[in-house]
C-alpha cells in the first residue's frame, strides 16, 4: 500500500505545503492501524514521558497525543513531577520496555539538568524507540536501515522523496549538526546518493557554500521574531534550489524573496512541522509491526517510502 502522490497534490506557486502532505501520509498509516489492528487484535499504542513542567514540551506532546487519536493509535502520557530522580526515571522506562501492550516509548526532552539524558535515551529498548535516538537506532541508520529514525529528518527526505526529482548526484548543504536533525539527516540524504556538506557556527563564508546547494536545509532557529534579520536571505541562495527551512516558530529564510528564484521552498508554520508529526507516527506504526512479527505473525508494512516485511 505505497502512498501516490505527485508534487501537484501538496505544491502550489514553488511552495511546498507540509499540511497536505502529511494529511495523505496520515491517512494511509489510519488505513494501515486499521487492518494491522484487525489482523493482530491489537492497536498500537504510543507512551510519552515528561519531566518537569516546560510548557514547550507540555504542547509538543498535547499535539503528539492527538494526532495518535486521529489515526486509531492508542496513547498515554506520564508527567512526572521536575524532581523526579534518574533512577524513578530509569524504573519507569524498564517498566514500559516490558509491557507487551506498549509499541512506542518517546521521553520528551530536554530533561533537566540532573539527569543525564543520554543514559535515559540508550535505556529505551531500541524496537520502541520512536524518536529514533537509541545507539542501536543510529547504527542502523549508519548502515543505511531506516526503520525507526528521526522524525525531523525523516520528515525533510519524505518531502525530497515526493517531488518526483531525480535525486542522485545532487548536492546538499545542512545548516544544522545537531544529533536531532544535522546528524541523521546526513546518513539519510546519502542513502539516496546525494552529496552532503554540513555547515554550522564556525563555518568560514557561508553563502559561497549556500550558493552551491542544489538542496538547501537551513535548522539555526536564530529569529526571535518576525522582525529580526533573516538568517538566510535570497542572495545566499541559487537560481533553482530546493529550499527547506525547517527553524520555528519564525523560520531562518526570506520567505518571499528566496520564493521567487527557488525550485520549492517550505513554509514556517506548515512546512517541516507537520511532517515530523507524521514520521512520529509513521515511527509508531513500524514499531508496533516488527514488534508483531517478533511474535511469529507475518505482518507486512509498506507505507509512504518505506516497505518492512517480517
């Protein structure tokens, strides 16, 4: 069940509309609860932590949360109170690893300062981790599995995916090396045989790099406000570029003036944004089906880009 679609359905005047692509995707991965939940006796079912109470996370969560219930995914969140030791952290996730009823584990962050985040990430068992940070996630992404990765990079190269271009060969410059975006982006663009350079704060004259991009991600999130300097303006960029700005909530792209010579550009809001919701989603599903064919039931998934046969 490949998902259909052509740059018509979701690009209108060189924009790239996030929202549309990501209501197709969400309507496939409904389809596919629906006939996987019917198959096994099962739904799939996500679980959220937070810890503290940042109400940035509060939100992305509340929105993480209702897009589960809007594709027949079960979910359920624990707010645990700032306090909270790592140990009460770690219990809690070792608890979840084992429950056979729980698909997808995803612990919220940043966490605070007293616990150490990295130890909380390689503690999820890898099947269940939908954010796709665990070691064992990032080694297969490594080696070209795409599985469970990221869902802010999955997001970007679904986008690429869709357009209908050739992608081999082509260049690709990343404004971003986090381990969140930059990182994995790269092991996923190469899947496809793009050429990858990575730039970021010490990066020496930057628009001579930009201006050689055939696709262009910018990730900085500098701007405060709609008033502040862009970050990337129409002259760092090339006639005929693919533009994608994945920084919110103002964008780090001249929107209107890069419009008018890129090939596609996404918007902010509802470019990126949406589609990380969707890969999340996405995530969950491929979790729930391997973790089904690990109980000795064929279970075949194949959605979007992505085919998994057990």
């Amino acid at each position: 069940m490949a998902l259909e679609i052509t740059p018509g359905d979701f690009c209108e005047d060189h924009v790239i509309s996030g929202k549309k692509l990501s209501k197709r995707i969400r309507q496939e991965i409904a389809n596919e609860v629906e006939r996987l939940t019917e198959l096994h006796g099962a739904r799939p079912k996500l679980v959220t932590v937070i810890v503290g109470e940042d109400p940035g996370s509060k939100m992305y969560v509340r929105m993480k949360h209702k897009a589960c219930k809007r594709v027949g995914i079960l979910s359920e969140g624990y707010n645990l109170p700032e306090d909270t030791t790592q140990e009460e952290l770690l219990e809690l996730i070792h608890r979840l690893n084992q429950d056979p009823t729980v698909h997808g584990i995803l612990v919220q962050l940043p966490l605070p300062k007293h616990i150490d985040e990295e130890t909380i990430i390689s503690a999820i068992n890898p099947d269940k981790d939908v954010d796709g940070f665990s070691p064992r996630n990032i080694y297969r992404l490594f080696y070209g599995g795409e599985l469970l990765s990221a869902a802010t990079p999955q997001g970007i190269v679904t986008i690429l995916d869709s357009l209908g271009i050739d992608l081999d060969g082509m260049h690709a410059v990343i404004i971003n090396r986090s381990t969140i975006v930059g990182k994995p982006l790269i092991m996923l663009l190469l899947n496809r045989n793009i050429t990858v350079t990575v730039c970021h704060s010490h990066t020496r004259d930057l628009p001579s790099i930009t201006r050689q991009a055939d696709i262009l991600i910018t990730a900085v999130g500098r701007r405060r406000s709609d008033e502040d300097p862009y970050f990337i303006t129409a002259d760092m960029v090339k006639d005929g570029a693919i533009v994608i700005d994945v920084a919110t909530p103002h964008g780090d792209c001249d929107f209107e003036a890069i419009k008018c010579k890129a090939l596609y550009i996404t918007p902010v809001p509802g470019g990126v944004g949406p589609m990380t919701i969707a890969m999340l989603l996405k995530n969950v599903l491929a979790a729930y089906s391997f973790q089904m064919a690990q109980t000795n039931v064929l279970t075949t998934y194949a959605i979007d880009y992505g085919s998994y046969v057990s």
